[in-house]
C-alpha cells in the first residue's frame, strides 16, 4: 500500500520559514493536499492541488510537489503557525495522510 | 455557510456497531460534484480516512477498514452515516465527517471538516 512519511517534528524561530516535506514514491505524478491542525481543532485545509491556496488562507503558506517529494513551506513564521500538519494524497481508489507533522515556534 | 454536526453515541461496546451520522447544513447532500467522506483519529496521533461516497453511487474504503465499514447517505435528511462493525479498543477515536473540494472524480482534498464526535470502545 501507498505511504507518505513526513518527520514527526520540526522547530522554527518567529519570523523564519518552515519547510515541511512528505514523501512518497513518484509523489510529483500525485495531486497532494495539505492541513493545518491546531489544539482542539477540525483540520483545515490549508494548500489543494500541490501549490493552490483557499480563499482565506495567508500568502506565507506555499507548496510544490516534484519527484518523491512534497514541501509544504510557511515564510515568516508566526507563533500562531504552530499546529500539526498533515499532507494527503488519492492512490489506487485509497486517501492516503502522512503521519503528521508537529510545527513548534519558538 | 455549509455545516456539519457528527453524533452519535459516545460509548460503545467491544464487538459491536459504532454507528454515526453527519447533518448536513448550508447545503445539500445531492448537490452535484461532492463527494463526501469519514475520517478518525485517535487521540494524539495522526489521520486516518476511512471511506468517501457520492450521494448517488461511487463508494471508496479504506483497504484496512472496508470489511467492516458500510457509508450510506440519507438525501431526504440531507445526513451521511457511518457504520463500523465488531469494534474493539483500536476503534476509539474522534470521528469526523467532511466534504471533499468539487470534483467529478474522487477524492480531492477535505474541504469542510465538522467538529468531530468522539468515540470510545468500551465495556
């Protein structure tokens, strides 16, 4: 079955950029999503399509997705970015979630 | 504004049936080009997809859950339900109902997520 490994933690100081990735085999030929989920929260989507952001979501949230890899990236981060962040993927008819990815700003 | 409200009982029994249902507000269930789906996630650890449908037709599962799981879609009652047999411990999480972007194929990302009902596997 299809996996997505994303690191299970990253720390970034206030104001840096975050880079998150999630991989999985030939994932560039794959559409893949990405949520933001804070404490006690419904995830939100945050990136569709690899790179499209939803309305409301803010510009310092970006993505890309080539050969094996997806990178979620966050520029200017805020303390309010901390969250866990999932990425997700559609393979042979199964929605595929990384294992999460938990964001600490400090 | 689409809502969607999960409920159900909050204490099941080890070998039975958790059984679920998401109301959909804001909106209706038939509206063409949505698919729609179920996701858990036990307490402090990541998420787990269960299922998606269409209101009329195409139903995916989850390998690892599909002999246990049945997602049917109540459009009078605008409601998508969840049914999972011969639970056990493992089963305990908080379930979520969401709705996927427009798309005539599944499954595109989940773009409206509810609030999540927890359920705990039990004696």
């Amino acid at each position: 079955s299809y996996e997505l490994t994303q690191p299970p933690s990253l720390s970034v100081s206030p104001g840096q950029t975050a880079s998150i990735t999630c991989s999985g085999t030939d994932l560039g030929h794959k559409y893949v999503w990405w949520y933001q989920q804070r404490p006690g929260q419904s995830p939100l989507l945050i990136i569709y399509q690899d790179s499209k952001r939803p309305s409301g979501i803010p510009e310092r949230f970006s993505g890309s997705n080539s050969g094996h890899t997806a990178t979620l990236t966050i520029s200017g981060t805020q303390p309010l970015d901390e969250s866990d962040y999932y990425c997700q993927a559609w393979d042979s008819k199964t929605v595929i979630f990384g294992g999460g990815t938990k964001l600490t700003v400090l | 504004q689409l809502q969607l409200l999960e409920s159900g009982p909050g204490l099941v029994k080890p070998s039975e049936t958790l059984s679920l249902t998401c109301t959909v507000s804001g909106d209706s269930i038939r509206n063409g080009g949505y698919y729609w789906g179920w996701i858990r996630q036990p307490a402090g650890k990541g998420l787990e997809w269960i299922g998606s449908r269409y209101y009329s037709g195409s139903i995916y599962y989850n390998p690892s859950l599909k002999s246990r799981v049945t997602i049917s879609v109540d459009t009078s009652k605008s409601q998508l339900s969840l049914q999972l047999s011969s639970v056990t411990a493992a089963d305990t999480a908080l379930y979520y109902c969401a709705r996927h972007l427009k798309g005539t194929n599944c499954c595109n990302g989940f773009e409206v997520w509810g609030q999540g009902a927890m359920v705990t596997v039990s004696s």
